[in-house]
C-alpha cells in the first residue's frame, strides 16, 4: 500500500466510515472502520472483518495495526494515531497499547455500541472485577515448566522488548 497523505481528522474519518459502511452493507462483519495515520501518512485501513473472516478478533482496529505494522515493516507503531468510527473495544484498546500507538480519535461510544448489540461496555466492566469475581472462570494451575520459562526470558540475552 503507498502511503496517503491527507490533511485533516475528517478526512481520515471520512475513510475510516467508508470502511464501517463497507463491512456493514456487505456483511463483512460490524459497522466499525479504523485508520492508523504515522507522520501525516495513512499506513493501515480496516473494516470489521469478524464474520467474512470467522474471527473474532478481526476488528477493524486489529484489521487497521495489522496492515500499519505489516506496510512499515514493524510492530511498533511508536508516534502513530488512530481514528476509529466507535471508542475501542477493550480488545482493541489493548492492542492499541501493545503498538505504542500515541493517540485514538473515536466517534461513537461503547455504549452507543452497547445498545446496537454489542459488548464492549461488558467487557470493560468485567475487566473492572478480580478474575474470581467474572463471568467468565479463571483457574490458575500449577506446572512444573511453569517457573523455567519466565526464567529462561529474564536471562535471554537476545530477546527483543516489545
């Protein structure tokens, strides 16, 4: 992908809307669209691609990183911006941490998500409560190789941050 130069957040929005309206007429998966944008350069776009793709991850927020880290050669998207059509999920919200990404310009809410059907607003009150207290069961375990991993990473001299 050449990188796009634009000059404003409406222009940007106006392609992260094009994207959610792509996703959603074609039943690609919700209306969601996200633009990662790096020195003035748009690098990822992405619609929602959960049902085309069968994967719940597939956000366009994660669609979006995806295609940046992939056209910049990197995972880190240090400096970058993102605009999204909806406030991230907590999903995407993470991935946006992880990708160093500095700045997330959103227009609708998760709860204007939450009353479409969606759970991003019970996902975050979730991750509010300790894992004993969620919906979902935890159940910490213990294993003999458990200890040597993190051990071996703290040790490695090679090993890449990220």
């Amino acid at each position: 992908m050449d990188p796009v130069f634009m000059k404003s957040h409406e222009d940007y929005f106006n392609l992260a809307f094009k994207e959610a309206f792509k996703s959603l007429r074609t039943n690609a998966g919700g209306p969601f669209g996200a633009v990662v944008v790096k020195d003035g350069k748009i690098i990822g776009i992405g619609g929602n691609q959960v049902i085309s793709k069968n994967d719940p991850t597939a956000h366009a927020e994660i669609v979006a990183i995806r295609e940046a880290c992939k056209n910049i050669s990197n995972f880190d998207l240090s400096g970058a911006t993102i605009y999204a059509t909806c406030e991230p999920c907590p999903m995407c919200l993470s991935a946006i941490y992880w990708a160093n990404i500095k700045e997330v310009y959103y227009c609708l809410t998760r709860f204007q998500a939450e009353a479409i059907g969606f759970k991003d607003n019970y996902i975050y009150e979730e991750m509010k409560l300790l894992p004993e207290e969620r919906t979902l069961s935890f159940y910490q375990v213990s294993h003999p190789e458990a200890a040597g991993l993190f051990r071996e990473w703290k040790e490695k001299q090679d090993k890449m941050l990220y």
